[in-house]
C-alpha cells in the first residue's frame, strides 16, 4: 500500500476509541480492506475477504471467528467459530501442529470496541506458524501487526516492563485506581508495548 494510505489507516486505527467494552454494530459500508506491503495480490485479497467473512457472522451472532489465511496461496485453510469473547482453542492448535512447514495470518473479529488483547498477540508471538495477526472491528476498524520471530519461554509478559508495571501497582496500592481499572491498563501497557518494541509497525 501507499505510504500515505498507511499512515491514514493507522492514524484512524490508533485513534479509535478502544477498550471501554461498548458493544459494536456491524458496519455493513466498511471495505474491511487489510492492503499490506510484501504481499501479492491473491494474499491481500484473501485476508480481505476473510476480514470481511468474520466481521460480517460477529455481526449476526455476537460471536467471535477466526480464519487462518495461507500467507502464500490467500486461502483459507480452517475457520472456527467460537463464544463471545474468545476463538482459537484446542483444534486450531492441533491444525497448526499439523502444517507446521506453512505461514498463516489469523484474522478473527472483536463485537466489543477493543484492540488487541493480550491474548492475542501471546498467541502470535509464541506460535511459530502464525506470522500475522489481526483484529478486526465488526464497525470496520481493522487491527493488523505481524512478528518478526517466534519468541519462547515468556510466561510472564510483566517482566518485560516493569517500570510501567511497577508505577501501575503502586498507583492501585495507593488507592488511586480500582483493581479493575488496574486489570485493565495494565493489558494495555503489555499490548502497546509489544507493539511497540517487539511487533512490526
């Protein structure tokens, strides 16, 4: 994509209001385009359609989905529906397990106005097949971020902010915020510091 148009989509993307829980309805005039560069046409069309696909079922059920685009062919190579506020469990691990030669971008869609989660880019970082991740607003605010290597042996993403982490609990401890607005900004120091650091831009 044009440098511009990547700057325009990442400037609506980062300033998206995210992350309060409000509850999203499906934007049925958005192109859920993801346009990156380093990849051919079929690839791009594929995540394309895929963002769309998931939005679109997040639209109707409420649900989150996930589709597993090959990040050479475009196709998609398995789908999952899964609850409310999760999709990938058991059989996606098993699937990768058993194409461990192949890349793939795991596009699923978010009905809440969140970003990524932590979840989400554990799950990236730590498998070595999935190379691209995406989180896609059902009201077409598209998330995409992708690795640069595999990481092993994190457990505890704490670890690798503790400034942050430690200014954030003694404001808790201090009574300055709840626990859950700790729970909360503390995911959001983990996820934009990954995204910061470790994550391509």
């Amino acid at each position: 994509m044009q440098a511009n148009k990547k700057q325009k989509l990442k400037a609506a993307a980062n300033s998206a209001i995210r992350n309060t829980g409000k509850r999203l309805s499906f934007n049925s005039n958005a192109s859920f385009e993801i346009s990156l560069d380093g990849y051919d046409d079929k690839v791009l069309l594929g995540l394309s359609k895929a963002s769309k696909r998931v939005a679109e079922l997040g639209g109707k059920d409420g649900k989150e989905h996930l589709s597993l685009i090959n990040l050479e062919t475009g196709k998609e190579e398995y789908f999952e529906a899964g609850s409310e506020q999760f999709v990938g469990g058991s059989d996606l691990f098993k699937f990768l397990s058993e194409n461990p030669n192949k890349k793939y971008a795991f596009i699923h869609n978010h009905n809440e106005d969140g970003y990524f989660s932590e979840r989400d880019l554990t799950t990236l970082l730590t498998t070595d097949n999935i190379t691209m991740f995406a989180a896609i607003r059902i009201d077409g605010v598209c998330y995409v971020t992708e690795k640069t290597e595999t990481l092993k042996n994190v457990s505890f993403w704490d670890k690798l902010f503790p400034d942050e982490i430690n200014s954030l609990n003694k404001k808790y401890r201090d009574g300055i915020i709840t626990a859950g607005e700790r729970t909360r900004m503390r995911e959001e120091i983990i996820v934009d510091g990954l995204l910061k650091n470790i994550l391509k831009d």
